[in-house]
C-alpha cells in the first residue's frame, strides 16, 4: 500500500472503529474481557450447576443433610465430637464439583451454588445500576449543560445536594427505608426482597459523579464553532444535541461504563454484606461474605471466595475502562502510548 | 427473663418450688447446693477485665432492667434482702441483706417488720439509715421503675404514686422508726413472693439525695463490696473497692477479691474471645461466636462453664393476624420446624436440646409431652420430639387456605438470630408460604415484636425464668392480662387470650399456696391445653456457656443471676 492509501484508509475510518480495532489490539483488554467473559458466563450458568451438576437448591436450608465421601457418610453439618463437643462445623470445600465443592454454609447449603447465584446477582444489579446511573446522568448532564440558565441552576443544586452524602451514607439511609416496606409509586409496587429497589438506589447515588464531568463537557462544547454553527442554522436543540454534542461526549461516557458498573457492583456488595442489599434466600457475593463472616475460624473459604470473585471482577472492569479510555482517547494515540 | 436483658417477671412462689427445679438437670460442672466457701484473702487483689460489645444503659439500679447489670449489682448494692451466694440451688434463697433478719410478718401477712442493720455506710461515706430506705421505696416509683407497676404496687399508697411518680409519698405504705431503726412495710394483701421482689435490685437501698429520675450515667453511692469509679458507656465501667465496706453477711454480700474490675465495651464477641484466651480479659460476656464453639470446647475446654438453664428459644404466632389467626397454619409450623436444626444453629447438643412444651424440663410442672412430631397430634402426644413432619405441614397449609400467603419473620439482627430466621424462612417457604426475614437491631426487636401496631406475623425470641414458677412462663406470657395491644409493654407477643384457659391459671395460682405439688399438675394440663392451640411454637431450650481466662479462679455459678463476679479470683 502506498503512503496516500494508507493515509487515506486511517482518515476514512471512524474514531469507533480506530477505538475498536485499538481495544482488540490492546492485551488489557483481552485479559479482562477473558476474566469477564469467564465470570459472566459461569454465573448465568448457575441454575444448570445447582440442578445437573450438584444436585442442590441453594435456596434450601438443609441442615440434616448428609453426603457421602469416599464411601462414608458424612453430616453437612458436623457436631463436634471432640473436646466438650461443643459447636457445629459445615463440611469444608470437596473438590468434588458434584458434592459441596466449596463446602457447605451455615444452613447447610451448597456454597459454590450459591457463589455462581451470587455472581448472577450481584452482576445483574450492578450492571443495571451502572447503565441505569449512565442514562439519568446523560440525561441530566445534557439538558444541564446544553439548556444553562435556571435549568442548570436547579440541576446542578440537585445534583450538588446528593453529592453533599457520602455515596455509602446515603446508600445505606435509602435502603434501610426502602427495604422495610419496599416502594411505592402510585400504582407501582415494588417489594422489599426485590432486585430493583437495590438497583435504583445504586442507580441515583453516582448521578452526580458522572453527570458533573458530562455537565461540563457539554456547557464547552456548548461554545464550540460546530455547535454555535449548527445554532446559527436554526437546527433543533434535539438535532443539535444528538449529532453535534451526544458523539463528543461519547468517549467519556464509554469510559464511565466500565467504572460505575465496577463501582456499582461493589456497592451492591457492600449493602448486601451490610443485610441492605439482597435479600435472603437470594445471594449475592456480598450476602455470602457476610455468611462467610461467621465462618471465619473454621471455614474461611465462605468469605474468602466471594471476596475473590469481587477483586477479580472489580479489577478486570476498571482494567478494561483504562483500555477503553486510551483507546478513545487521541492524545493517547498520539503519544503512541 | 428476656436472654441477657429484660428480667420481666413477678417473682411468685420461689422458695416454695425450689427444691423441685434443676432436679436431673445434666450440667458439666455439677455442683452441690451449699454456701459460699470462707474468704481468703490470699487470693485478694488484683484487677478483673470483663469484655462486652457494648454496655447496657442506665446505670440506676433502680431503672435497669438488663441481667448484663444485675449480675454487676449484685456485688455493688444492697436491698433489705437479697438472694443469697452460695453453690447450687442455695444461690435461688432469699437471705437478709440490709436488714438484720427476714421479716417479721404480721396482720395475716400484710405487714412486714424490718430491723435495719446498723454501722453500715455508703461509699460516700454516709450511714445507712431508715430514712434512705423510705426514700428508696418512694423512688421506685419516682424513676418509674419497670417493675414498679408490677413488683411492688402492692404497697400501700403504690397507686397514688404509679398515678403521680413525681410526688410520690409512702407514709403508710413504708413506716421507719428511727429512734428503733426499724422498716415496717404495709401491704394491700399478703403476697407471697415479696420477699423476692424485696431481693432483686429495683429495690435496692440508695441515699436519700439520690436524684428523682433515671440517673443515667451519674453515679449513685453504693453500699455493696464494690464501688463505681466511672462510667462511660461507650468505653467502660470501672468499679473498685468500697472503702466503706465491711462484710456483714457472707450470703447476702461478701467479701470480694479483685481490687478493681474493668469491664470494657465496644469489644466483639470474636475479639472477646481471643482476649479471654490471652489472658487479656478474664471473661467474655457475649455469647461465643459458633466458630469459635469448637475451638474453646477442645483447646480451652478447663476454661468453659456450661449450665443448665430453665428457658426456651420459641416463635410468637400473631394469632389475631392471618395467617396465623388460622390454627391449622399455626399448627403447620409447629410440625414444620426441626428443632434439631434449630439447635444445631445454636451451638450443637451440648448447648442446647429440642422441647415442644411450653414449660421447660425440669421445671415445675412441666410433663414430658409433644403434640408437634412426626407421628404424633396434640391430642395423642409423643414423650419427646424426634422430627419434623413436613407432609402434614404441607397439608395443614393447604386445608387452611393461607397458602401463599406473605408472611414476614421479625429477628434480631445478630449472627445466630439471624440464622433462625433464613432457616425459618426456608421452612416456611417449603410449606407453601412466601417468607421473608426482617432482621432488627436486637435493642428494639423485644419491644418492636411486642407492639400489635407493627403487625409482625411471626417473631424470633427467647424467655429466660428468673425463678421456678410455672407462671413465670404461661400466665406471664400467654396470659390475657400481658397482653395489652399497641403497647410496647405487652409481653403476651402472640396476643393470645383464653378466658377459659386464664380461669384455670388464676386457680393453679391459688392452689399453689396450699399444695404445690397439685398445682403443678394443673400447671402441666394447662401447658398441653395451650399448645392445642399452638399459639407459640417453642423451639429448644438452652443452657449458659461461660468462657473465662486461665488465670482466672473461683468460678461459681448463680442461677439467679449467673455467675458471681466479685467471687473470681485473678491473684
């Protein structure tokens, strides 16, 4: 190819697929993409692990439930037969997938059933909660900065009043309010034990986190040559705000994906552990810590492999978010970083 | 008695029905009934390190209603009576304190006669006198103290005084002579357990400048073995010797031999447990974490105390709110539940062991029953409970018509609590229910499952006897005068009411004046007649683990208040 086709090949490819091609390149990106894909998929998985493969409902308390290993037959539940006999031990981690491979909880459930419902659930909400922060700060951020004047002032006063709580403080007020009696808005009625109510509330604490930078970037953008252009052409606001500044503030936006739904999942994590989140018989990988949490002593797995399963996805979505980031970012191309 | 806390009852017929409790009652340290060993003073000194997570309130011995500090009182004040220290059974006996002797009853029983004891000082200092006995009596109901309305409204003038606390005046009910140092006590009727509630702190002796309401964090002058040097209830309450104590009576207040206890807070139960073991702290007074149960029983197993106790671990049905306003759903989860599990939450068999009845083993009245096993009904019981019988559940729930119904299960919010509910929740979802766990702080759950306001369906709780009368349990609990609705007082949780059944109380009540042993039979048939209608269902019963260091010596157990603090040794 000569220089003038290849200059031109690099100037008739849109920035998404320059970011694209970038991601695929980039071994971050594979590496956290692998581990996510790995974690998504086991956790979907759940059901068909606790129906064909351990046999389990890991909703069931079965505290006199009996397994055999190596041909002998052996209480999920262990009393103590030694010392004063005092206490009751669940069985440790098998090894074996088909029989309590990570051990049994205190009421005697399948601990790696639960685990793999757990990550259902936690990706679930933090997934949702993620996008659904994403959504209201666009929306908010762009008619914020775009709109200005009394618009922006009340926007912003808002956005500032939430912002005033600490993330976790005002996570925890919302849920020990809501998870009482659930939520109900005119007709809609939404219970205590459901997956939405820790999903909105994740949902509305990191507004303001993302849509001030959005704000911003649309109050500049707002002032550039294309916009006031676009302006001077007597375009509508919705025409300008979909073609002229939503494709500008895409990048960041990409960004933010990977973070708040990192975020959102470990604050998912945090109230579950804190009995605000999930709600039993469900599991999250925060309510199995907190199980694990009484098990510390005799059976640290409980708590340790949740914990594990958070840093792993934590770290593969704030590592894929730094890939994202550099791949739509062009100074960073331009460094050649 | 609520486990660890409230202590709720009035204290009927003890002495009475002593000798029949804790008769076969398998302990792993057995010990014989007698009184406490002669001081030595070899052993003196020193300093004790209690750990706790947190304190438990008021430190108004009058106002407190938590055995956390009754067990603290009983080493740093001082009634007219008080119950005695000793070994065994001894430790349920009501002995003079203050006074010289028990008192001397007159007027068919109404009046009671005390001599006060003289040379007796408060740590600050001051004499003991009449006038400070008075003024105590008329500060119970000042403070409105918890018991004031039940323990000792007998009083003469005691209704004008729960009517208007703060000028409260017991001329005639509580008539000292100074010149003869002497207390005379007038009742409306004779009561036979006065001299029990004579004995527990709500009626212990203070100065008579002690403040008119609840003193809190200020420090009341004591008259027992220890004083109290601070308090905070966010760090520790520090209590060291009473100078001006001398031993008057080795039952009723001894000697003590630490120089100091520090009991500390804001320690966690596993934290509590490491200290102990350590020999940072002498002992730990939250329930040992489950994880922890093995790890003591076999590596420390010289350190643990375990004793019986005559109290039950039981589920309050709402029996005006569906479903359980339904018997065959109340009887469904009574057949449902498996104890064994239950008890294997709590701590394995060595903690506790599966009951049906409501009357717990050993105690009076109680009979080997239970209509809630598998191949048994409540009207042709089995001797024990042996296992659960989930199909008849199922099959109750659907006759009564409330399956899928939402039901929500109201629990403390600690560990084993906690893990009642999520095993409760599963039985009840597998017999047709949509269950869910409310776990709440355990500072509130007591009150907040007592209140008919908050519409709990099923609750969680636990009833600890404070002395051996099988009224302490069924007239009590499942009486219809405890049940008072949108009351956080009402302590009859399932807001059951039997006039029927309330009529034959009040006669074993009567009966058991004049022939105890006939009582207690009456009390047996009541306790199978109640469960008919399943109101409750009781769970297990349980016993009290003790953990204390291995420099720790002396540990002797009280049934009345638990362990005896002032008697450990650390020197």
């Amino acid at each position: 190819m000569s220089l003038k086709d290849s200059s031109e090949a690099v100037f008739s490819e849109s920035p998404g697929k320059i970011a694209l091609r970038n991601l695929r390149k980039d071994k971050r990106s594979i590496i956290a993409l692998s581990i996510l894909g790995f974690i998504v998929g086991i956790s979907f998985s759940a059901p068909l692990y606790a129906h064909f493969v351990a046999h389990t409902n890991p909703f069931q308390s079965t505290l006199d439930a009996t397994i055999s290993i190596h041909g002998e037959q052996k209480a999920v539940l262990e009393p103590s037969t030694t010392g004063l006999g005092l206490g009751v031990t669940p069985i440790g981690p098998t090894w074996n997938l088909g029989k309590y491979f990570l051990g049994a909880d205190g009421q005697g459930r399948d601990v790696m059933a639960r685990l793999l419902y757990g990550g259902r659930s936690t990706l679930l909400i933090g997934t949702t909660a993620g996008l659904l922060c994403i959504f209201l700060s666009l929306l908010i951020g762009i008619i914020a900065g775009y709109r200005r004047g009394w618009v922006d002032a009340v926007l912003s006063r808002l956005l500032d009043i939430i912002w005033a709580f600490p993330v976790y403080l005002l996570a925890i007020s919302l849920s020990v309010v809501l998870l009482t009696s659930g939520l109900t808005i005119g007709f809609i009625h939404v219970g205590p034990g459901s997956f939405a109510l820790p999903i909105f509330i994740i949902g509305i604490v990191y507004i303001p986190y993302v849509a001030r930078p959005i704000r911003a970037q649309v109050l500049a953008l707002r002032e550039r040559e294309f916009v006031r252009a676009a302006v001077g052409t007597g375009a509508k606001s919705s025409t300008i705000i979909l073609r002229e500044i939503l494709p500008n503030i895409m990048p960041s936006v990409l960004v933010f994906i990977p973070i708040i739904v990192s975020l959102s999942m470990l604050t998912e994590s945090a109230l579950s552990f804190l009995s605000i989140g999930v709600q039993p018989p469900a599991a999250s990988w925060g309510t199995i810590i907190n199980e694990g949490l009484g098990l510390l002593y005799t059976r640290p797995i409980v708590g340790i492999a949740p914990g594990l399963m958070i840093v792993l996805t934590a770290a593969a979505l704030n590592l894929y978010g730094d890939a994202v980031r550099d791949a739509l970012d062009p100074k960073t191309r331009a460094r050649g970083d | 008695m609520r486990r660890k806390s409230v202590i709720f009852n009035s204290l009927i017929g003890a002495a009475a029905l002593l000798t029949s409790v804790l008769v076969g009652t398998s302990t792993s340290q057995a010990v014989a009934d007698g009184p406490l060993a002669a001081y030595d003073a070899a052993h003196a000194g020193g300093t004790l390190t209690l750990v706790a997570q947190a304190a438990a309130g008021t430190l108004d011995p009058k106002v407190n209603y938590t055995g956390q500090y009754w067990q603290i009182f009983q080493a740093t004040y001082d009634g007219l009576l008080s119950f005695s220290y000793g070994t065994g059974k001894t430790t349920f006996k009501v002995v003079p304190d203050l006074a010289e002797a028990l008192p001397a009853l007159s007027n068919g029983g109404k009046t009671l006669t005390f001599k006060l004891r003289k040379g007796i000082k408060f740590s600050d200092g001051k004499p003991v006198t009449v006038n400070d006995v008075k003024a105590s009596f008329e500060r119970i109901f000042k403070v409105s103290s918890p018991t004031a309305g039940s323990f000792y409204n007998g009083i003469v003038g005691a209704t004008a005084c729960l009517a208007k606390p703060a000028t409260c005046k017991l001329d005639k009910g509580v008539v000292v002579d100074a010149a003869k140092n002497t207390v005379v006590i007038n009742l409306v009727a004779a009561d036979e357990a006065i001299n029990s509630k004579l004995a527990v702190p709500h009626a212990v002796i203070n100065p008579a400048s002690a403040p008119s309401k609840d003193a809190g964090t200020t420090i009341i002058p004591t008259t027992g073995a220890y004083m109290i040097k601070s308090y905070n209830p966010n760090k520790s309450l520090i209590l060291v010797r009473n100078p001006n104590f001398k031993e008057w009576s080795h039952d009723a207040q001894p000697q003590a031999y630490p120089d100091e206890i520090d009991y500390k807070f804001g320690v966690t139960p596993t934290a509590q447990v490491t200290a102990v073991e350590n020999n940072q702290a002498n002992w730990a007074y939250d329930p040992i974490p489950s994880d922890r149960l093995n790890e003591i029983g076999t590596k420390y197993a010289a350190q643990v105390h375990v004793n019986p106790l005559t109290a039950m671990w039981y589920l309050p049905f709402n029996v005006n709110l569906a479903p359980f306003n339904n018997l065959k759903a109340r009887q469904a989860v009574s057949y449902a539940i498996d104890r064994a599990a239950m008890v294997k939450i709590f701590g394995g068999s060595q903690l506790a062991a599966p009951v049906c009845s409501f009357l717990p083993p050993n105690f009076p009245g109680h009979v080997d029953y239970c209509g809630y096993t598998k191949g048994a009904t409540p009207a042709k019981p089995a001797k024990a409970w042996g296992a659960p019988d989930l199909a008849l559940a199922k099959k109750l729930v659907k006759e009564s018509g409330t399956a899928g119904q939402a039901v929500g299960i109201v629990v403390s919010d600690d560990d084993v609590n906690k893990q009642m509910g999520v095993y409760l929740q599963s039985v009840l979802n597998s017999i047709g229910y949509k269950a869910t766990v409310k776990p709440i702080s355990g500072n509130i759950q007591f009150t907040y499952i007592q209140n008919t306001k908050n519409k709990v369906q099923i609750s969680v709780t636990q009833w600890y006897q404070d002395y051996p009368a099988a009224s302490d349990f069924l007239d009590v609990l499942l009486g219809c005068a405890s049940f008072t609705p949108n009351s956080d007082s009402s302590i009859n949780m399932a807001g059951y009411c039997n006039k029927a059944l309330d009529a034959k109380m009040a006669k074993a009540k009567a009966l058991g004046v004049t022939d105890a042993v006939a009582a207690n039979k009456m009390w047996g048939a009541i306790d199978q007649e109640v469960m008919a209608d399943a109101p409750v269902a009781v769970a297990f019963t349980p016993k009290q683990l003790d953990f204390i260091s291995s420099q720790t010596k002396n540990y002797i157990f009280s049934y009345q208040y638990k362990m005896f603090v002032s008697q450990l040794q650390v020197k």
